[in-house]
C-alpha cells in the first residue's frame, strides 16, 4: 500500500515539474516574442476557466480530445498503433453529415442516434483497409493510417468545395444539418452540450473493457506477447481488430459531435489536429482512459484559452499555434523527467 | 489519347517531385541503420521549409536560407536525439509528439511574420546544363532543373559508398544490428546514434527548404506544405530495404504520384473542388506501392530499441 502511495506521489511531482518546466519554456518564448507573459497568462487562464460559459467551451472542447484520445488507447493496447484518428474523425463527420441531413423530420432522440452511429461507422470504415492490410499483410499501420489522414481531409475538402457545398455560401461549408439532429445543451445559460457526457461514459467504458473483462484481458495479452497469447489460444487477430475498429469508431463520434453542435455544418479543415493532439493526451495520461480524462479537460482548457490569446488588442494578440507547441512540450518535456525519474528509481533499488 | 508533351511534363515534373522525398528518404535509412526511428521527419521538414524561405525572403540568398533550414533541423534532431537516444524515451511516440511540435512551430512562426509581411519568393531559377540538355526528351526531363535536383541526384551515391564501403559505415551498421558486440568492440553506441539522427534531421531539413525555395515558393499553413513527403520518404526508406541506392527509385516512383496529380490539377483542375478531388491521388498511388513493394529486407535488428550499457 505505501509503495503505491508512493507511486502516486512520485507520478504528481513528475507531472507538475513537467508542466512547471514547459511553463517556464513558454514564459521564454513569450519574453523572446515581445509578449508580456503576466497579460497573456492571465488571458489564457480566464479564457480557459474563467467563466462558466468559457468552462463550458472547454468541456466541450474536451469531449473531442477525449474521443481521439480513447482512439488511440484502445487500439494501442493490443499493439496497433493507429495514428489516424485525425482522418478517422473526419470521415466520421462526412458520414454523419450525410446521415443526419436525411433525418429531419425524424424525434430528436431517433435521429441523434442514427446520426452518431453514422459517424461511428464513419470511423470504422477508415480504418478498415488499415486494419486489414495489417493482419492479413503484416503491412505497418503507421503508414497506412496516416495516408489515410491525408485522403480524408482531400475528401472532405472536395465535397465541401463541390457536391455538398452551400450554394448560398461564400464559405466552403455545407449547409446546416436539421435541428433534429443537433447535440441538445444540457446546462442552460452555457454552451455545455451532451457530447461530454458521451465521451465520459465511453471513456469509463473503455477502462471497464479494458481492466475488468475477459475481452479487454485478450486485448492487453494481444498487444503484451502475441506469440504467447496465440499459443494460449487468444484470437489475437480477432482482438486487433475489435480494438482498432472501437478505437476508430470513437474518434468518428469524435466527428460527428463536430458537426451536430456550434454552427452544425460540415467546413473544410475544422479540426486543426485534434486527431494528433489525441495522442499526445494519451501519452499524458500514459494511455490510460481515466487518466485521459483529465489531460483532455486541461488541455481543452487550454486549448480554448489560446483561442482567446488570438483576440488581445492590438501587437498583443499571440497566434493561437503557440498553444499547440505548448500543448507538444508538456507531453516531451513530462516523458523526460518520467523516464529520468525511472532511471533514478532503478540505480537506487540497485544500490540497495 | 496522351500526348507525348503531356508524358514528358509529367516525367520532367516526377523528377523535381522527387527531390524532397529523396533527400529525406536517405537521411532516414542512417538514422534507422543505427538502430532510431524518426517518426518526425514530416515535422522537421515543415520546420525548415518555413524558415528556409523566411530567411531567403528576408537575405535574399537562397545560400542562406538553405543554411537556415538545415540548421533549424540539426537544432530539431539534437533535441530528438536527446530525448530518444540519451533519455530513451519511447522513439515511436517520441516522433509523434515531434511531427506535430514541428509543424505546430512552423505554423506558430508563420502566422507571426505574417503581421511583418507574406513571405514569398521566387523558386530557384533552373540550372540548365549545357550539351546535354540538348538530348532529345531526355534533356528536357533530366537536365533543366535547378541546382539541389542535381545534388540530391549524387547525394545517395555518396551516402551509399560511405554505408557500404568504409569504417564509417561499417560502425553505422553494427550499432543498428548489435549495439553489444559494437560497444564490446569499442564503437561509441549512442555518440553514433546521435550523429546518424543528425544526419538524418540534417537531410530532412535540405529536403524541406527544397519544397519553399525550390519548388512553391511560399509557405502553406496546416501541413499542407510538407503534404506527407515526410513520411513517405520514411516509407520509401523502409521499402528500399534502407539501401540509400534504392532510394532514388523508390523516391521516384512516390515522385511520378505527385506529379500525375500536379499534371491533372493543371489540366483539368478548373474548379477548387476538382484540384482537391486529385489531391488525393498521390495517397491512393502510396497506398498502391505500399502493396506492390510490402515484401522488403529484414530491418536493422535494434531498430527502435535503445541502447544503455549494463
């Protein structure tokens, strides 16, 4: 037991020297760039937390962090490396579009339903080929889904610019979906809406999938030894495909909650790499779902509060980019001191 | 019916398409013969593609923004190769993290100097070499191209005789297969490793500041102007069998799926939503060569696996 509050303690103090130390790397960059670090700080922190409408954006903002996150977790417990959460959300938003323009004059309830398992098998659909060509081909999933990063947003883009365009647009977006298919806001006076409960649930699930039943034990021997699991009779291709196809499937949730809140369309280039930004968040959390989700709301938070750096008067404005460096430095800088912390660990037991 | 004007452009095109993936393909096959993974080439090269042109656009030297790209890249792959070689953090998520972390700085700098001024310059102007560009065809598609195509054309013969034929490389290729018996030898592990990431980040970076300065001319914000040579160019160096030899085909058959669709965005791209539309195709013909070419040579046995001395 005192082992593992020490565990417990070792771990805080190896993510606030993490954060603390990028923190003082994003001051430098600040005082390099000729910001004041006080005022943009200050800025960053109240358009993150500072009132229950920015908190709100920030849940928001969390729940498609979260998603893409879990998109790469899952997936990766079994030893797939899937990278294309980005592509996949995407798709998932294409799918849900379509299905959810259809759905108009559908009860709510109906069609937020067929719409969000429209863009769940949106995100399955893109990691089909992926998936297949590893365990029929022992071709690298790296590659593979990453290419189809690259596919989907030309894909969207086409469709955006061209079939589904909003003919009374100049933006190239299409047109709104029906209400009947938008997320409803469950906290009124906010922008709170359902999709975080969504994610939250899902996200609980998959901790429960993964430490509490036999299938998430396959998954996790699948991804540990597969020659060993395989000789104990786990169905390791069976368990790498259930992974990454849930995997996908979430980050295309992750998509249609894009497209069924804010301003319910579907726009060119709407995710500025959340799907990469999941995997940061997981290795955060060192891929554990419940750990995920609160990395994602801090960095949502943060995420949110960079957008408000954006609209400071004048030179003061920062490009809302510098919270994307941020966002990779924390992650960098808190796997060094872990792995150096671990290294301290080992030369220690080994003097005693 | 293809014209053979039509045949010739596309061909004179694959070969200035295939100089970004080329340079980088080859710094990749040394940083995995020594036994690293550098998942963040794409990064890297977004990186100096940027500051490349900046610097080009603000010394009016394309001397100097080359300098500037390579540099910011050696900067890149010293702090990689610290994390990963020194650290030993986990090299695949490492080159995640530092794929976006580059193209996040690149995209940061750019909407930076943009409250300064757009930068923009002019592509490096051709090299035409003399007699020979007077070949029939063959002189138009090979030797009318500017002075990096030539270089990065000699570049993998030169890093293939190092690999291959001297001490060198001989030390490259034993710490990527058995740190053990390299380090019982008295070849300095991780001091190679280090240098084979540099090097690699190194070529990257030429790779990258080609895309600006040799090719658009100008800098796309959100990835759109590394567009995925990056991590081609890490497939092409997976699929040659990390022969950098085998990189100038291997880079050239990627080269040709750029500019087919180059070719037809030019042709028939007459609306945004078309040249989109075959954007796309140079992801399917990846998809199409990963197929065709997955049977490749067993990789350096210690790739990815870190090295620390018991």
């Amino acid at each position: 037991m005192s082992y593992r509050i020490s565990q417990i303690i070792e771990s805080f103090l190896v993510y606030s020297f993490g954060v603390f130390a990028s923190l003082i790397v994003l001051v430098i960059i600040l005082l390099v760039l000729g910001y004041s670090p006080l005022m943009s700080l200050s800025a960053l922190l109240h358009g993150g937390f500072g009132t229950a409408y920015n908190i709100s954006q920030s849940l928001n903002q969390s729940a498609i962090f979260l998603l893409c996150a879990l998109a790469f977790i899952l997936p990766a417990k079994s030893r797939f490396y899937n990278i294309g959460a980005e592509g996949q959300m995407y798709l998932g938003a294409l799918i849900a579009f379509l299905v959810g323009s259809q759905l108009g004059n559908f009860h709510p309830a109906v069609a937020i339903t067929l719409t969000a398992l429209a863009g769940f098998a949106g995100g399955m659909l893109w990691i089909a080929v992926p998936v297949l060509m590893k365990v029929k081909l022992q071709i690298n999933e790296i590659f593979t889904t990453m290419i189809f990063n690259f596919i989907a947003i030309n894909l969207v883009n086409w469709l955006t610019a061209g079939p589904l365009k909003d003919p009374y647009s100049y933006h190239l977006q299409t047109p709104p979906l029906p209400p009947s298919t938008w997320l409803p806001v469950i906290v009124s006076s906010t922008e709170l809406n359902a999709g975080i409960s969504l994610s939250l649930v899902l996200a609980l699930a998959t901790y429960i999938l993964l430490e509490k039943t036999i299938i998430g034990l396959e998954i996790k021997a699948t991804g540990f030894n597969p020659r060993a699991a395989r000789a104990l009779g786990v169905k390791t291709t069976f368990n790498m495909l259930i992974a990454a196809l849930i995997g996908a499937g979430f980050a295309g949730l992750a998509g249609m909650i894009v497209v069924t809140t804010g301003s319910h369309i579907l726009t060119q280039n709407f995710s500025p790499g959340y799907g990469y930004l999941g995997i940061a968040i997981a290795a955060l959390s060192n891929f554990n779902p419940l750990g995920a989700m609160i990395a994602s709301f801090f960095y949502a938070a943060l995420w949110v509060g960079g957008m408000h750096l954006q609209f400071l008067p004048g030179k003061a404005a920062i490009p809302v980019q510098l919270i994307y460096v941020f966002e990779n430095l924390i992650v960098i800088i808190v796997l060094v001191v872990k792995a150096l912390s671990e290294e301290r660990r080992r030369i220690l037991s080994w003097l005693a | 019916m293809v014209s053979i004007d039509v045949v010739i452009s596309i061909l004179r095109s694959s070969i200035s398409m295939t100089v970004p993936i080329l340079f980088a393909s080859v710094g990749e096959v040394y940083t995995e013969r020594s036994g690293v993974l550098n998942l963040s080439v794409e990064g890297i090269m977004t990186v100096s593609a940027f500051f490349a042109l900046w610097t080009t656009f603000l010394t009016g030297s394309y001397f100097n923004g080359i300098l500037a790209g390579i540099a910011i890249a050696l900067f890149f792959g010293l702090f990689f190769a610290f994390v990963c070689v020194k650290i030993t953090v986990n090299q695949l998520i490492a080159g995640l993290l530092f794929y976006t972390l580059g193209i996040a700085i690149a995209d940061f700098s750019y909407r930076y100097v943009l409250r300064i001024a757009v930068p923009i310059v002019e592509p490096l102007p051709p090299l035409k070499l003399p007699i020979l560009r007077s070949i029939p065809y063959i002189g138009t598609i090979l030797f009318e191209h500017n002075v990096l195509v030539y270089i990065s054309f000699v570049i993998p013969i030169i890093m293939g005789l190092i690999l291959y034929k001297t001490v060198w490389g001989l030390k490259i290729r034993s710490v990527g297969e058995n740190p053990q018996a390299a380090d019982a030898a008295g070849v300095k592990v991780n001091l190679i490793r280090f240098l084979c990431v540099i090097i690699g980040a190194a070529f990257a970076g030429l790779g990258g500041s080609y895309i600006t300065l040799g090719h658009l001319g100008t800098y796309v914000a959100g990835g759109a102007t590394v567009a995925g040579r990056g991590w081609i160019a890490i497939l092409v160096a997976i699929l040659s069998g990390w022969n950098p030899y085998r990189c100038i085909l291997g880079s050239w058959i990627f080269g040709l799926g750029y500019a087919i669709a180059a070719e037809l965005i030019s042709s028939y791209g007459g609306s945004l939503a078309s040249s989109y539309f075959f954007l796309m195709i140079p992801y399917i013909f990846a998809l199409i060569v990963i197929l065709v070419f997955r049977k490749t040579t067993r990789p350096p046995a210690a790739l990815t696996v870190p090295y620390k001395r018991k």
